[in-house]
C-alpha cells in the first residue's frame, strides 16, 4: 500500500528548477469589450499557500481559467514550471493540467457516482493502476479528510460540508504539484468552514504541495494562507503576508477586511444622481 509518507517523499524529491511554481506577468484578458483582466502581476512560490481575495466579480474565476489554459490573454502571460500556458499544445497542456488539482465552488461531484468512485474516476482515467491500488489510494485519500466510513454514500446523501471534503480528497487523487480552490469555504456553516479551512493547510503541509485559495472570505482565509493578494477592477491593489493585513492602511484592504460600507468598493452601481430619476 502506498502511504503518505511515500508520497510526501515523492514530492520532496522532485528536483525544483523555478522559484515560484506560477508566475502571472502583466496579464489582460476582456469578454468582448468589459476588459475583466487589466494588468495581473503575482508570484506563487513552491510550497506555500496564497489566498486571492477579491469581491464578487473582480476578475478572480477569470484568472483561475488562465492557469488551467481555458482562456488565452489578450496580452502578458502564465507560466507554469516555466511553462507559458498559451503557447502549449494539447499534449504539453494535458500534462500541465495533470499536474493540477482542483477543488471546485459547487463541488463539482458526479452525481450518479458514489463516493469511492467519484474518487476513483481521475485514477482509472489517467493512470493504469490496478483495482487493487486504487482501492487504497481512495481509502487513504478519504481518510485524510475524515470520510473513509462514507465511500458507499451517493452525493446527494451528503452535507454540505461532507461533500466539500470529498471534492478536496478528490482533488488530491493524482497527487498533483498545485491546488487550486474556488471559493471553498461558500456556503458552509462555521464548523464545516473551519473543518475544511484547516485541511487546506494541513494537506498542502503534508503533501508538500502549493495551494491557491480563491474566495472572499476574509477570517479563514487569513488564518491559513503563507501570502495574501488583493484584486481590485483588474489589478492587484495589495499584497504581503497574511499576518500584516489585519493592520494594513491600505484603504481597500482596510476596507475588506473590516467590512466596512463605505471605502474603494462603491455599494451603488455607476449611475447618475437619484434626484435625476424622481
């Protein structure tokens, strides 16, 4: 059986040629003529887990597609290893792709699928392991996030956070390089929030891992993430260590995180005075 300790040295034994395992450099990306992307620069080094914070319709989900080679820029570039994502061809993009896992907001699961085999599915598709490693694999990457008891259940069986733990254990099936999650703590209720937070950060510890945390949440992600980046309109407005943002005078960063009404984010749409429209 393969354990975690295998694994971890795997990890620790690949030879690591670049710094940061993804750099964004100056990207620009537009849906038609609403420019979402409008100069991106951030590192993400080997190892750590950074946090991308931003409001609902910053640009956040759009830069995601761009690590995964979903969406080509319009200008400036992804690398990853190395790599420029949009340059590569099908073959070099599935290997790329490989090497990411990926744990989506609404879970993503196949419904008709149990448990075990919604785990099982990424292994039978990509590797030719037998049945036999499979089994433990799956087992093993259930107990790590604390549902090995559950890989009978149906998704529809689950809570909400049960099923956001089966989309983290199967984003971890084929032991990837990087882990990116999209907005996970969503939905969840405080004990299943700080359930999930936590193995975020000890996973990404024990696997030797680098994890990507997208959201808007502000405490957990705070608690978890090594380097924090703040994205605004398109462009990162703020970024440094998680521990020094709860101090910052940053005014859009001192707004987000103390909540507060009034700062760089407007409540109101752009429109013209009220007193007009009466």
């Amino acid at each position: 059986m393969i354990t975690s300790h295998a694994i971890l040295s795997a990890h620790q034994g690949k030879i690591l040629k670049h710094t940061n395992l993804i750099e964004v450099s100056d990207l620009h990306f537009a849906y038609g003529k609403n420019k979402v992307l409008k100069g991106i620069n951030l590192t993400i080094p080997h190892g750590k887990v950074v946090a991308i914070l931003g409001v609902s319709g910053c640009g956040k989900s759009t830069l995601l597609h761009h690590f995964g080679g979903q969406l080509k820029p319009d200008r400036g570039s992804v690398t990853f290893e190395g790599k420029v994502i949009h340059k590569l061809g099908n073959n070099e993009l599935y290997a790329v792709r490989r090497e990411m896992g990926m744990m989506f907001q609404v879970s993503g699961l196949f419904s008709d699928l149990t448990v075990y085999d919604n785990l099982a599915f990424p292994m039978r598709e990509h590797t030719d392991l037998s049945e036999e490693m499979i089994r433990d694999l799956v087992l093993m990457k259930l107990q790590a996030v604390g549902l090995r008891g559950a890989h009978g259940l149906m998704p529809k069986d689950l809570s909400g956070g049960m099923e956001r733990r089966v989309a983290l254990a199967r984003a971890i099936a084929l032991d990837p390089t990087l882990i990116i999650y999209d907005e996970p703590f969503a939905g969840l209720d405080p004990i299943s929030l700080n359930i999930i937070a936590n193995l975020i950060r000890k996973l990404n510890d024990a696997l030797g891992v680098t994890s990507v945390v997208v959201t808007y949440d502000m405490s957990e992600s705070l608690k978890i993430a090594d380097y924090v980046y703040f994205i605004h309109e398109g462009v990162v407005v703020a970024e440094g260590e998680s521990a020094d943002m709860l101090s910052s005078k940053d005014p859009f960063v001192h707004q987000f995180v103390h909540a507060q009404p009034d700062g760089p984010v407007a409540f109101q749409y752009p429109c013209r005075p009220y007193a007009e429209d009466l």
